[in-house]
C-alpha cells in the first residue's frame, strides 16, 4: 500500500466509525493529538490526587474518610491506565512524566485551586467530577480503541464519585448554618473554574475541528459547557446553594440557561502557571517523582540480581 | 476491660492506617502508590468494625461507668445528654492518653525505608496476632480477625518483599533499608508485652497471649532479613507506654490532624 491508501484505509476506518487499534496505521498529527490529549488526561488523575489527597487526614468521618481514600486511589488507577493507553502510541511513561515535570505537558487547571475546607471535597466531586464526565462520556466513542476502553471505566467510577460529591453537599446543606456556609463558600470558588474546564471557546479553540472529525472529541466546548450549565443549575436548587452569576437567566427560547461572561484571563493565567497553587503541585509531584528514584532503582536493581540468579541456577542444572 | 482491649486493637489500626494515607498521591511508583493505599483502606476498615464494637460495648455500660470511662468532655457531653456513642466518636472526640496504639504504628513515615520498615513489624505481628485472635472466645473479635486475616496475609507479602528488594537491591537503598530497620527495632517490643487488658483478655480465651507471639514474629523477621542481606538489630532497650496512653510526641500531631473536624464542629453530620 502507498501511504495515500495508507490515508485511504485510516479515512475509511473513521467514516465508518470503526476504532483505531495501536497496530493499525495512522497519520502523525493523529498519533501526536492522542499522545498529547490522553498524556494531559493521565496527568490531570495524578495531579488531580492532590487537592483531595489535602483532606484524608483531616476527613469528618471515618466513613467518609474511606470514600476519600477509595477516590483518590481511583484517580491513581485512571492515570495508570491512561499512561498504559498512551503507551500504546509508542512513547514511555517516564517520557510522559518527564514533560510533566518539565512544565511541557499540562494538566487540567482545576486542580491549580486550593482546597479550603471540607466542602471542597463535595464540591470537587458534584461539579468537577461532573464536568469531567460530560467531557469525557463521548471518549467512550473515541476513534481509538485503547482510549474509548479506559474512558468506560474511567466514566463508570467516575459518575460514583460525583454522586458522592452531591451527597456530601447534600449533607451539608441539611446541616447547621456554618455548614451551608461551607457548601456556598465552596460552590462560589468552584463555579467558575469548573465551566473553564471545557476550555476556551469554540472560537478560539484552535483543535476543536480535526479533533471532531477523528471522534477524539465529539462535542465542542461551548455545547459541552451549555449542556452542564443546565444540569447542574437545577441540581444547585435541590441544595438550596446559589449560583456565583448574577446574570444567570432561563432563556426560554433556547431552552436553556444564559449565564455571565467567563473570565478567560485567569484562565489563561492559570494555564500559563500563574494559579493559586501550579508551582505547589508541581513541586510536589516533583518531589514525589526525585525522592522515590532511589526506591525505583531498588527495584530495578534487584530484580535484576534475581533474574542473573534464576540463570546460573538454570545453568548450573 | 473487653472495651479497653477492643479499643487497643482498633487505635493500632486507626494509626498505622492514618500513617499509611499520608503516602496517597506522594508514593515512588503509580502501582505502589495505589498498593499502599489499598493497605491504607484494610486498616481503616478494620478500626472502623472495632471501633463499631466498642461504641457498642461502652453504650452498654452503667451510666457512671459511662461517665469516667474517658477524660474527654465532648464524650462526657454526649453521656450527660443521654445519646449513644458511634465509632465517629470513639476515634474523633478521645484525648491522646486515652489512645492505647503501640508508639511503633505512630512513628513518622521519613522515606520508603522507614515506611517499608514500620509496616513489616507490624504486619509480621498482625498476621500472627489475627491468626490467633481468629480462635477468639468472642464472636465479633473472631470474625473480624478472620476477615483481616486474609488482608494481613497480603500486607506481609507486600512489606517482606519490599524488605528484601531494598535490602539486596542498590548499595544505597541496603544502607536506608538497615538504618530503618535499627532505628525501629526499639519499638518492636512493646508488642509482645502485654498490658492489663491484654493480660485479662488472653485468661478469659477472648484476647491473644502476644508474649507467646514472640518468637514466631523473631523468627519470620530473621529469615526475611537474611533474604534480604540485612543484619538483626543487636537486641537492647525497648521503647514503652502506647498501651498505657504514654505516647511518643507523634500522636499529638496525629490527632490534631485527624481530630480537626470533629473538634472544631461539634456534633454536626458530615
């Protein structure tokens, strides 16, 4: 085959909506847009264990603790098969990691937001999780194979953890009156950041068309963005939580919610790494990645004695 | 004194569980960081059923009983106004020399050593302690041994491999292997000495005779050092007063951590 058929071949299989397999062959933006958006992925779980990761040991109940400790145990696992994904596109994990801790590859910025009380932990689930899952639902249907297959079950433990951020909430704003407080001041600093979460608008979204033609997206960001505005507005009301928009209106032609302007230079910043805390969660993992070399060439180390041994002993015999 | 031994088994396993949490989202390795956590999660769940039983067993006291069970006002609060104790309250709302957790399971992570270090002791222990309290007279603490039985069993696995890929793995990683081991070797044991409640327990066939534990965990370490290339600590002075609620500094912290939330917003639902 020449490698316009090659392109022919690949054309026909994303027509047909058939999954891409890592054998199969692909044009190089492809492979490189996977490489970038599934690396982001991995890298916004690992990172994104760090907010949460903040309030384990100070968690209200021992109950909740272990909700807590389960959660962040999932976001480990969803970076782990992501990287595995990734991996299948021909580079390394360390190489991943490598570009993260370069400050190359980036993460989502939510997780550049401090959490101040424990009602971020409801709020981080109810609507970052939230968003996350209306991001990530139409990758089920991605054109990748590895890609689509770790999205189902990352979209499955990742609908639990909302529902246990709602429920959080939920039980906040029951409670007393410094408790609601909580659920408000939480819900006003996680607002905002959470409709950023699906990135700039369509206009400026440089990568928004190629990336729906090879279904690595299937809806652009200002649809995504409308379609949780809507959801999560109705489930404010059943908290009893008000919206941080003041001009957010029912538009009764369009059947959905007009909401305020998005203020795409803190965006912007906290991309560029001027949030609350890139330079804390960087270090950190940094920190985590630098001290453990040791212990990962321990590993190495001995597995390797253990191995030599296993031959002389085959040897010997 | 099935209370106080009920809860002695569950501050071990709030503890070192706590210990263990603190790693989520900093560990080495991605998978060890989710093996840890999981360990994390078994010891929890086990103080979590402990901590059930003994909210169960101090609400079934006399009422005066109630009253001087433990120094902590939140709980002598709770008793005046007539409401039962939870597990929440048994680990949230008791002061620090009301803890009776060995000082091992509270000392500081410091590095992977340290962490691997401590957490052999212990699960070398646990595994014989849940094989022998799994005979208990006691129904509730015979079920809940037999369940972490199966967990202490992986623990051990998990930690003596450990052990002995840091021990015969780098000359660096040998050497922070044998330090961890010796600085921790002095808080070995007071697991094998057994309080008033321990003592109590073993002669009514509910609690296990951890003197008798001693020489099974000593051999099990010595081979598991010998695997991994490392020298036996010389034998010397040992650390004491967990049981007793004498403590190491650690614990403060610990709980002023762990203890925030309920301290500072009492008798609220989360």
């Amino acid at each position: 085959m020449t490698v316009h058929s090659f392109q022919e071949h690949f054309d026909n299989l994303i027509d047909r909506e058939i999954t891409i397999e890592p054998k199969d062959w692909m044009p190089d933006d492809y492979r490189k847009t996977l490489i970038r958006q599934i690396s982001q992925h991995a890298h916004s779980e690992i990172i994104g264990m760090l907010p949460e990761g903040n309030w384990i040991t100070r968690a209200p109940s021992l109950r909740r603790k272990s909700v807590l400790l389960a959660k962040v145990q999932d976001e480990a696992g969803h970076g782990l098969y992501l990287y595995s994904a990734a991996e299948t596109l021909g580079v390394t994990r360390d190489d991943l990691y490598d570009q993260l801790h370069s400050g190359k590859a980036k993460y989502s910025s939510i997780f550049n937001y401090p959490t101040l009380t424990w009602a971020d932990m409801g709020a981080i689930g109810w609507l970052v999780d939230g968003a996350a899952i209306m991001n990530q639902v139409p990758l089920c249907r991605t054109s990748y194979g590895p890609y689509a297959r770790a999205m189902v079950r990352v979209c499955k433990e990742e609908s639990f953890h909302q529902r246990q951020g709602f429920e959080i909430m939920l039980t906040l704003s029951k409670g007393t009156e410094v408790q609601r407080k909580m659920a408000q001041d939480a819900f006003n600093r996680w607002w905002w950041p959470s409709l950023m979460m699906f990135g700039p608008p369509d206009a400026e979204s440089p990568h928004t068309e190629q990336s729906v033609r090879w279904r690595i997206k299937r809806m652009t960001n200002d649809e995504l963005r409308q379609k949780f505005i809507d959801v999560t507005v109705e489930q404010a009301k059943i908290l009893g939580l008000t919206v941080p928009d003041k001009n957010l209106k029912w538009n009764e032609e369009r059947g959905s919610y007009d909401s305020g302007a998005i203020n795409w230079e803190e965006f912007w910043n906290v991309v560029k790494g001027n949030g609350p805390c890139n330079k804390q969660r960087l270090e950190t993992r940094k920190k985590a990645w630098d001290e453990g070399k040791w212990v990962r060439d321990a590993a190495m180390a001995n597995a390797e004695k253990r191995k030599q041994r296993k031959e002389k002993a085959a040897q010997a015999a | 004194m099935k209370l106080a031994y009920t809860l002695r088994l569950a501050d071990d396993a709030l503890i070192i569980g706590h210990r263990l949490s603190e790693w989520c989202g900093h560990g080495p390795i991605l998978e060890q960081d989710i093996a840890l956590t999981n360990t994390a999660l078994d010891h929890l769940g086990r103080a979590r059923s402990l901590y059930q039983y003994a909210a169960q067993q101090f609400n079934e006291l006399p009422e005066a009983e109630k009253q001087t069970a433990f120094t902590s006002v939140a709980i002598q609060n709770l008793v005046n106004a007539g409401a039962a104790v939870s597990e929440d309250d048994m680990a949230f709302l008791r002061d620090g020399w009301d803890f009776r957790n060995t000082l091992l399971v509270e000392q500081p992570n410091i590095d992977w050593a340290y962490t691997v270090a401590r957490a052999f002791y212990f699960d070398t222990y646990n595994y014989f302690f849940c094989s022998a309290l799994k005979n208990s007279a006691d129904t509730t603490l015979a079920a809940i041994a037999e369940k972490s039985l199966k967990e202490a069993t992986y623990h051990l696995r998990w930690s003596s491999e450990w052990v002995v890929r840091l021990g015969d793995g780098t000359d660096e990683s040998h050497e922070r292997m044998q330090k961890a081991i010796n600085e921790l070797w002095s808080y070995t044991g007071e697991m094998f000495v057994a309080s008033d409640a321990e003592k109590a327990m073993a002669d009514q066939g509910i609690g296990v005779d951890v003197s008798k534990l001693k020489s099974l965990w000593m051999q099990r370490v010595q081979e598991t050092l010998a695997d991994a290339t490392l020298a036996m600590p010389q034998a010397g002075w040992m650390q004491q007063g967990g049981k007793d609620g004498r403590h190491s500094e650690n614990l403060g912290y610990i709980l002023t951590e762990l203890q925030f939330m309920q301290r500072a917003y009492p008798g609220m639902e989360w």
